[in-house]
C-alpha cells in the first residue's frame, strides 16, 4: 500500500546498490552536526538549561561536538575568530538553515577528498597530510576544525579537535580549499561545490555543466541559479524564494510541434518500423484514437496531443542500447500511450509511490507531454531536466524493470508499468535532487528501485552516503510523500504552484508541519465548497489529490487484507496514510469520483462516494468504529487469535491517545471513553496474560486523560 508519508524514523545500515551513488540525511533525521548548529544559534535556551543544574559535560553527553555556549551575532562574515572559536557559519543562498558550516575559508590549493583509515588517526595527522607541507600551522589547525566538525559521528575519540581521533575503517571526507579563500566540497556523484564567503554557491557536474547559486541582493533572501554547460540548452537563469518556490525561470520550452496531423503520421509511421509485435503496434493505434477522443472531450488541445505524439515517436527513433534497449524504448512508448489514453487506468501496483502516482495521472490528464519529455530526455540522455531547472541523473536500477515493471500487463491490472516505473523514480528523483542542493554540506540521498527479496518488499529504498557508510532511510520514497513535497515535485514538473490540487483534514496538519502547505478541510460542508470552487476553475477533470485513512469506511473494503488479522504490529491499525485522486464532483448531487491506483476494481467512478464518505475517509476510524469490528471478529476468529488482535488493538489505540495528550493534540473524549467501555466488555472473562500490555498503556492513558482534564 502507497503512503503518503513515512512515521518509520528508524535507521539501518545498507550495502550500497551496485549501480548506484549515494545519500544524506532526509528532513526528519538530521545529523548530529546539524543539531550541533541548532545549540550554537540557540545559546540563550542551553544557558537556561544548563543553570538549572546540567553543566557542559551533560551537553556533551548529548552528542554535540564542544563548542562554546555564546551569543553571536547573527552576520557570522563580519566576526573576527580566533582558530580555537566553534566552526564559522555563514549565510549560504538556497538552502533551509538561516546559516550553515560548511568548512573554514582558508586560503591554499588543495582537492577535497576523501580517504579510509586502515589505523587509529588523530584529526590534526589527517589535517596536516591532506594541506601538505606548504600549510602554516594556523591552517592545519583551522583544517582540522572543519574536518571534526564535518565528520563529528565518526569519531572515535571527541573531546576536542586538537586531541580527536578517527578509528581503523572509517571513511573520512575532507573539504578542499581555493587560493582565494573558497570551500570546495563533493559528493558521491562526482559533482564540485564551491561555497565562498558571501555565500555564493558553484556547482559543477562531472559532464561541465551546473549552476552558481547566489543571493539577488533583495531583503527577503531570494536567490538566484545560473545555469551553465556545455548545450545551449543548458544555459538558463532561475529565481526562487528563500523557502525554493520557483519566482521566474527563462530556460526555454520545447519547440512548437508541427501540425497534429503529422505528428500523428510520423508516429504511425514509426509504428510501424519499430514495434515489431503485431499486437502492440494494433493497440498503439487503438490507444492513440483513444486519446485522441479523450483530450477532445476533456479540453486537452490539439497542441498538446501534437507534442505527446512528438516526445514518443523520438523515443521510438533513438538508435543503440545505451541508456535504454530499443525493446525497454518501445515498452516505455506503449505505456505512455496507454496511460494518455485512459489515466485513471494507471496504478502504483505493489509500491509506495502512490503520491507520485496521483501527481502522474493528473499529468497524463491534463498536459500528458510534461510527462513524455522527461521520459525522452531519459531514454536520449539517462537524465533530464525539470520545468523548473533540477537536473537529474538517472540511477541505473531505476532504468531496468523491476518487479512489476516486467510484465506486459493489461490495461485493467493493478500493476505499474515499466513507464510509470521510469517516471515515478525520475519524479522522486527530482525532489530528492533539489533537496540534496538545499542542505550544507550538499545532501546526498538516493532513491533506487531494485529486485523485490521477499512478498513483503518492494525492492524501493532511500539512501543516505553522507556518513561514509550507506544508511537506509526507508524503503520507500520517504520525505517525498508528504504533502508539501508534493505540492514541491509538482512544481518542480509543471512550473506551476498548485495547492488548491492538494487535499487534506486539516486535523493532519495540526499534527504535522510537513503537510501544512496543502489545502485544509475541516468538515463536510468545507470539503464540499472547496472542490465546488475547484470544478467551476477547472476544465475537465479534477484529478485532485487527496488524502484518506485507507482504514477508514468505505475505503478499507478496497483493502486485500484485514487489518485485525495477521501480525500484530501497531502500523496496520494506525499507518494507513494513502493518497488519491478525486477525479471529479458533482455539486448537485455532492457525489465524489475517486481513483485510488490499486485497479479499477478498486476505484469509485462508477460507484461515486458521497461527500460524507469522502470527507469521513480523509479521517481515522473512531476508536468505537474498531471495536464494533473487534465485536465481529469474535464471531469467526478462534479464542487465542482474537485475545491478541483485541489487544494489540487496544493497545496501540491507547498508546496514539495518549502520546496525543502528552503532545497537547485534542482527542476526542467521548469517543475514547466509549472506546474504553467497549473494551472492558469484549476483554471480560479472557486470560489476563493475553492482555498485560495492552492494559498497562490504558492506565497510562487514564492518566493522561486526567492530567488534561486537571489542565483546562
């Protein structure tokens, strides 16, 4: 089941893929440098903090590198620091943090690098070695700071950077330096940042093309990307806000196409010449009449159909094996087509891209050449370039078929596609990419598709290499699915910022920032204003997405499973996060089309929700809700089975209530108390034992429960 966001935080190492390069830290797990940077802009509160009875060595003992706790001023450029001052931070164009440290501005020549010890290393040997011997001792010094702080996880021995030692085994990266004061810092794909103290920021790729990132001098620290390389299509400027929202870009759109008639001709023609599977090329053309009926019905111009018809028959003229076969170019053309013709038909299979799924549909929909100029760019090239400027390099996996993306499945099947595998790891790829640009040091996480190991894997998996070993963040898509990097992605394809497209209860939000950009429902006669508003804006379909709770009526009838079956684990009862499309509304009679990209089986367009369904699924079910399932269970479920789903149950509905009051989220009073009612009755007379768990978090919510109430 695709989820709209990742609750696992949880980290493990991961042998990095074979084909691939590597990561660094998502937004929710910074590293402990960057925590550090968090002590040292916050001195007032760590003060505070420390005169009520912790003194430094509890600081330290948190896993911050030493630094002293005081005031600075906020322009870190104008301060004159001493060698033994904590790391210099500086403002940087571009990225989150108001500041970042990414090394000290020391004025020699050398490479960055990065080596392995095969022996216990001090950090000021390692500074020394890497300088070489025209460096002062100043310098090494100053080396060394920068290179405790960069690698401060890694450490063996922490104390301080003058006596902090690495272990055997451990990849160490050191920042380079320009004769002119620059920082120089790179990643595992081979691309050279240069930061100088003005915060001006030079990228460039292995291939010599990039961009030199720098402020446009306005107060509110808008930025400016000047792109540079090789191709005069490489060659444009983009403006963005300080939080990276597109402002302006002049990187030029594709040449008009010529006339739909022969488009469609050169296409046929192509065909015919490269399709050598009589059944393929038959639904070709059947697909392209289909389309063709379709964008004249849904107000998709004959311009667009003509650009679409242009991006895949270049597909189809590509010539050698290299980045894709002609077989794997030929599948990515008959999916293309087949998802142009009918998008609803167009499902995330067994993987975690729903979110991806639904901004892909959308864009099949409404301007379906988005998405067939970056499969061409990837079939020509193995990279490409968003609408909004991120250039991406395709991982190799990701151009294989996995899973899946090997089948020639049937238009109906609940199964993704080859081209909808190519698509979504280049959309998520994207985010990612931009992302990784933002952070300082540069970020460097991956997000590779492979082979499945097991019915219960996916093969997808985020990675993170900016700690010299390969970190596995999730397997999935991770930080990308949620709603505001949706609403990110889809700028980054589009141009276009769109969070009227982007659903959500706004009890979500409450709980999480990361969905805060997203357009806020608060009940059934809101959501039902809001998507009236949206059809009287939009010309054919909505293809709004929207999340639900796939737990929730009439949604988990959709479900192959039975979440009070199987495996006792909290994440099926409170995990259930999902995305969907709401393909349209009817305000006159309140009815919902929805998508839900797990087979049309599966969908209601035939079968519309009513607003009130709809709205209800944007929640979780009521605690009364489950246990009127848990009472139905009992009927079927042998004695053993349903102790432990009713206190599995139980337990994890009583552990979320509760961490929601310690957090200061409203519950619903009411409903826990029916809750606990109905527990009590459907719990008397069983085996205690079956039950300890679970009752040990119900006390702990009664007491929480009277906490908040002792509170108002």
């Amino acid at each position: 089941m695709g989820q709209a966001d990742t609750g696992d935080d949880k980290r493990k190492q991961a042998d990095a893929p074979k084909d691939g390069v590597g990561a660094d830290a998502g937004e929710k797990q910074q590293s402990l440098a960057n925590q550090a940077e968090d002590l040292r802009r916050s001195p007032g509160e760590w003060k505070s903090a420390l005169a009520q009875g912790n003194d430094a060595s509890a600081v330290k003992a948190m896993g911050f590198p030493d630094a002293k706790v005081e005031d600075r001023l906020e322009k870190s450029t104008d301060v004159q620091k001493s060698v033994d001052d904590g790391p210099t931070f500086i403002r940087i164009a571009g990225i989150k943090t108001k500041e970042a440290s990414v090394g000290e501005f020391i004025k020699i020549d050398v490479k960055p690098a990065e080596i392995k010890t095969t022996s216990e290393q001090s950090v000021m040997q390692i500074a020394a070695q890497h300088l070489g011997p025209t460096a002062t001792a100043d310098q090494i010094k100053q080396h060394a700071k920068e290179i405790y702080t960069l690698n401060f996880t890694k450490l063996a021995k922490n104390d301080s950077q003058e006596t902090a030692t690495f272990g055997p085994g451990e990849t160490v990266r050191l920042q380079g330096h320009t004769a002119d004061g620059a920082v120089l810092l790179t990643d595992t794909g081979k691309s050279i940042y240069k930061i100088t103290e003005d915060g001006r920021v030079r990228t460039t790729r292995p291939d010599g093309s990039g961009f030199e990132r720098s402020f446009t001098g306005k107060s509110d620290d808008s930025y400016k990307e000047e792109h540079f390389g090789p191709k005069a299509s490489d060659k444009f400027t983009v403006v963005r806000s300080a939080d990276g929202r597109l402002i302006s870009s002049d990187k030029p759109e594709p040449a008009a196409p010529k006339s739909l008639a022969e488009e469609k001709l050169a296409l046929e023609r192509l065909i015919k010449e490269k399709v050598v599977l009589p059944h393929e090329g038959e639904k070709l053309k059947r697909d392209m009449q289909t389309f063709e009926a379709r964008a004249k019905r849904d107000g998709v111009s004959s311009e667009e159909v003509s650009r679409t018809y242009r991006d895949l028959a270049q597909v189809l003229e590509l010539k050698g094996n290299i980045p894709l076969s002609q077989r794997e170019r030929v599948r990515l053309v008959n999916g293309a087509m087949a998802n142009a013709a009918e998008p609803t038909s167009n499902d995330q299979g067994q993987y975690k891209t729903c979110q991806i799924a639904t901004i892909e549909n959308r864009l099949y929909a409404k301007e379906p050449s988005t998405v067939t100029d970056v499969l061409l760019q990837v079939a020509r090239d193995g990279r490409f370039t968003t609408k909004d400027g991120t250039s991406v390099t395709m991982e190799e996996t990701n151009l294989r078929a996995h899973g899946d993306a090997a089948m020639n499945t049937k238009g109906s099947s609940p199964m993704r596609t080859y081209t909808s595998q190519i698509f979504q790891t280049a959309a998520i790829s994207a985010f990612y990419s931009q992302d990784n640009l933002r952070r300082m040091p540069p970020g460097d996480v991956h997000y590779y598709q492979k082979q499945a190991s097991g019915p219960n894997d996916s093969g997808e998996s985020l990675i993170e290499y900016g700690h010299g070993k390969p970190q596995e963040l999730d397997a999935g898509p991770g930080m990308a699915g949620y709603m505001n990097n949706m609403i990110r992605i889809n700028e980054q394809l589009t141009k276009k910022w769109q969070p009227e497209l982007f659903i959500i209860n706004q009890t979500m939000q409450e709980r999480d920032s990361e969905h805060n950009l997203a357009t806020g429902v608060t009940s059934v006669e809101d959501f039902a204003e809001k998507l009236k508003t949206l059809r009287e804006s939009e010309k054919g379909p909505l293809f709004a997405t929207l999340f639900v709770r796939t737990n929730s009526d009439p949604l988990i009838g959709t479900l192959r499973y039975n979440p009070l079956t199987g495996p006792l684990i909290a994440e099926k009862i409170v995990a259930d996060h999902h995305v969907v499309n709401i393909v349209d509304y009817d305000p006159k009679t309140r009815l919902v089309k929805v998508d839900g990209q797990w087979g049309n089986s599966r969908d209601f367009i035939t079968k519309p929700m009513t607003i009130e369904q709809a709205y209800a699924a944007t929640l979780p079910p009521s605690g009364e809700t489950w246990m009127a399932r848990a009472e139905t269970l009992k009927k079927t479920a042998a004695p053993k089975e349903f102790d432990a789903q009713l206190g599995n149950l139980a337990n994890t509905l009583a552990s979320s209530w509760a961490n929601d009051l310690q957090m200061g989220i409203k519950v619903d009073t009411a409903d826990v108390n029916k809750t606990l009612a109905a527990y009590e009755r459907l719990r008397a007379g069983r085996p205690e034992q079956a039950y300890k768990e679970a009752d040990l978090s119900l006390r702990i919510l009664r007491n929480e429960l009277s906490l908040a109430q002792e509170r108002k």
